[in-house]
C-alpha cells in the first residue's frame, strides 16, 4: 500500500506528487507530477494537503523531552520579570496548591531583577510549600527552605552552596547541585510522568518537529520506553545524563540499542555552565571586575577516557561547552574521537563562544556542533554586558560553516520554546524582528538554517532523512507558506507550521 500526497508546493521543480511507502518508516518511493497518480490502486490513498508548503521534516538536537512535558504544569517566568513579579507568581501558584506540595517552575532571569534572590522571600511567598525554582539557563536553582528540607540540604556542610560574604546560604544552588535538587524535586513530584512525556511529545508535533535528540535521566528513558506503538509518532534519540554512564556501559549497551523510533545514542557530559549564571568556563574574566572565569566541571583527561570507553562499544557522547575555555577542553579531549557506526559524530552542545583557534581544530577532527540560535535572542544583551568585544566569536554560525564543520541546531526546550520558528530567524537576521543584526557577518542564509533542522542532523546521526528524495523517510514539515521566501522578505508572521507527517502518516 501506497500514500499519495498532492495539492502542494515545495519547492521542487514538476514535483506535484509525493508517493510513500505504508512501511515502518513511510519511505518514499516517487516523487513527481500529476502522471505518478495513474499508479494509485484500490488499497492506496491519496491525501489531499491543501496547498500547503511541504518540507523535510524538522528535527531539534537538542531537547528535555520530559522536562518539556512537565513545562506544561509548572511556573513559567518571563524572562523580563522582575523579582517581584516572580515572587506574585509563587504567592497565587501557592493559594492555589494543596499545603506540602512542591512548586517548581523555571525561566527567572536574574538580570531583570532589581535584587538578588533569596530563600527568605520564598518562604515568606510559600511559606507551607516547598519550592524550587529554575533559572532562564536551567544552571542555577533558587530553593525556600522547606524545599531544602525535602531536598537533604545541608546547609552547615555542603560547600557546593552559595553564601552571602557572612557565609549564610542564600538558597541558591549553581550547575551540578541545581540539576541533583531539580532531579530530586521531580523524582518526589513523579505521579504525572508518563503523562508528562505524551505532553511533551504532542507539543513538539505541533511545532512542526519529526523528531527530537533528547537529553534525559534514567526516568525519562523508562517512560520512553512505556510510550504505545501508537503514541510514539515522534522520533527520539536520547543521551543519558552524565551520571547514567558506569551504569550504561556496565549494562553492555551498545550502538544499535533501539530501534526508528526510539534509540540510546551514548552519554551527556557538562564541561561547564552558562552565561546568564556566569558560570561558563572563560579563558579570560568576566567584564564584572571580579577576576570570575566560570567553573569548569570535568578535566580533559575524564572526558577523553570516558569517550573513549564509550567509542569501543560504538556509542557517541555530547559534551555540553558554552565559553571558549569550556570548548577548548572539549576539543582537546575529543579530537582524535573516531565516528560512530555509519559515521554518527560525537558533538559539542552550544558552542556559543568559540575562539578561532578551537574553531581550526574542530574542522579536522570529527565532531558536529550543536547549537541554539534562539539562545542568541535572550543572551544577545547578557554577553555583550559580560562578554564585551568577545561577543563578535558568539554564535559564529557563517564561520562554523565557512570551515565545512557540520552544524545542526535545535531550541533547548524547555529553555526555550521547542518552535523552530524564532530558531530560523536567529540564524538568519541575528536578532528579534525588530533589532538590527548582531554582528551581522555570521548570518546564514534561509537554505542554510533550514538545513540545520533538516539535512544537517540527519547526516551526522546517519538517518536516511532530512531531503524530499526517493529512498529516505517520510517525514515532512508543512507550512503554510515557503518559510525561505518569509524569512528572506522578513515576513516573521508567515512563518507558521501547519502539520508533520512522520513515517508517512499524518500526525496533524
């Protein structure tokens, strides 16, 4: 059996008609004018789609499946609001849940407050709830002290704390300890998991996604794997969080573990933490006045034997970097790392600082960079106050590219929204619809950002996808308009997904 998509345009010319196999992958099998509908028999169908522009299917490279499920039903800040904002946020979110229950939420930017968080202005918001906060790069934590409580803070011992110059905790937690509380809250606030993950999915569908490479913990690929045969319509791959690895390759996992639709591609390591906590890992100071350089989390020397380990058994690692000493360990440590099976690439997350020399040595070796251009939208002004004249090596799309080094992007959500819309304009006007270019010589062009959703992940995961081309998967993104005409007459509205179609079969 056959399915036979017409009545839309693509882009490609005497292309009317688009025939996919009814197979596991909807593979498509023809691709031409009105005549291929002559072959339609009585068991096939012919799927009007309206006029809609069809093209390859979207992927994000970087994703929180679960985590973006859970967004759905937690406190979501805007990253503009001040503190008190942020606070009247808690007070009605704590009238509204039963006393003891947790309240967790995400996206509070410390660079719109007027002053510093504090544990005590949580508890006199919630002060019957535990509550645990994320920050706008999901790298720092602010806690109450009831959270602390459920937490096991201890905070007369754990020198992992943030203290005020009396050496009291603040209720802030940065980088590792903020991922181990924000597990932890979870994991005692579990009884919506699976719904979570069916959220998250039906989510990502609507955004115009196909696909997604997820990084997740061990509840995430649990309930992974309870999805239906028919709740899995969105293609997953997964890299376990960084502490999952002894057990991952003591349980003899290797590549090949999964199957189309769901696959354990290796492991996610932190190198070190982000901008807007100033807890990248910099070569040089902030431009705080304070001599900070970030911190970094894991040695070259680790990180190159722990990918090695991952190698012999054919899996891959995605190494979190976001300031140019964070990339420059990462490409020390990685550069002599070998493809993976069909020659999948190991990659560096983010990448957002990059200095020219790291950028050399990433073109010979045989990694991928993973990148974010939404993240430039909201961290445009944050690096210019702390990054200085640094920031024109940030985001360094065009020269990435220039250097034939294979560059594929994705959102982070739920950092930030998983619609791959504000993605493209990032990369192609550098900037929101009303702002100038930020150093506009890395733009890409229409064609390339695109490609970086499309062709570009596919190709450096080694799947048979990414182009509207006989032999690879059906898996296609509409629109309602070609988004490469919007984005290059600027036309942000009518950059808009009208539906996915994923293994051949239309989704919505």
């Amino acid at each position: 059996m056959k399915t036979f998509w017409t009545n839309f345009s693509s882009g490609l010319p005497g292309v009317t008609v688009i025939v996919t196999q009814q197979d596991s992958n909807g593979t498509i099998v023809g691709l031409g004018d009105a005549a291929l509908l002559s072959e339609a028999r009585g068991a096939d169908r012919v799927e009007d789609l309206e006029g809609l522009f069809v093209a390859p299917g979207f992927w994000d490279s970087h994703f929180h499946l679960l985590d973006y499920g859970r967004s759905f039903r937690r406190l979501r800040f805007d990253a503009q609001a001040n503190r008190s904002t942020v606070l009247n946020q808690v007070r009605a979110e704590a009238a509204r849940v039963a006393p003891g229950e947790w309240i967790i939420g995400g996206g509070w930017n410390k660079e719109s407050f007027e002053a510093p968080p504090h544990w005590s202005l949580l508890d006199e918001a919630s002060p019957n709830h535990p509550v645990l906060l994320m920050s706008l790069d999901y790298h720092t934590a602010w806690v109450n002290r009831l959270g602390a409580q459920r937490l096991g803070i201890d905070e007369r011992e754990e020198a992992e704390l943030v203290r005020d110059p009396h050496g009291q905790w603040t209720g802030i937690l940065h980088e590792t300890r903020a991922f181990r509380a924000q597990e932890e809250a979870m994991r005692q606030d579990d009884s919506h998991l699976l719904t979570d993950l069916k959220r998250g999915v039906r989510e990502a569908q609507r955004r115009g996604l196909v696909g997604v490479t997820t990084m997740e913990d061990r509840f995430g690929l649990l309930a992974l794997q309870d999805l239906g045969a028919d709740e899995r319509m969105l293609r997953v791959q997964v890299f376990l969080r960084d502490r999952h690895a002894p057990s991952l390759l003591d349980a003899g996992i290797r590549a090949g573990f999964g199957d189309d639709f769901l696959r354990l591609f290796g492991i996610k390591r932190f190198m070190d933490g982000a901008l807007g906590s100033q807890t990248a890992w910099m070569k040089s100071p902030y431009e705080t006045g304070t001599g900070n350089r970030g911190m970094g989390l894991l040695t070259e020397g680790d990180l190159r034997e722990e990918a090695r380990m991952l190698a012999e058994q054919g899996l891959l690692v995605a190494v979190h970097a976001i300031g140019d000493q964070a990339v420059s360990a990462a490409v020390s440590a990685l550069r002599s790392v070998a493809p993976g099976p069909g020659g999948r690439r190991s990659r560096i997350e983010h990448a957002q600082l990059i200095d020219t020399v790291d950028l050399d040595v990433i073109q010979g070796s045989a990694l991928a960079l993973s990148m974010q251009p939404v993240h430039l939208l909201f961290d445009r002004p944050i690096a210019d106050r702390h990054w200085g004249d640094r920031s024109r090596h940030a985001f360094r799309f065009r020269d990435i590219l220039a250097r034939g080094v294979p560059l594929i992007f994705g959102s982070d959500a739920p950092v930030a929204d998983a619609d791959p819309v504000p993605g493209l304009w990032a990369a192609v006007h550098r900037g929101a619809p009303i702002e100038e270019p930020w150093y506009s010589e890395q733009r890409l062009t229409a064609e390339e950002a695109i490609w970086a959703y499309t062709r570009g992940p596919a190709l450096v995961d080694a799947r048979p996808a990414g182009l509207l081309q006989v032999g690879l998967w059906g898996d296609f993104t509409l629109w309602r308009t070609d988004p490469r005409e919007a984005l290059i007459h600027r036309e942000y509205d009518a950059l808009a997904v009208a539906g996915t179609v994923v293994a051949g079969r239309r989704i919505w």
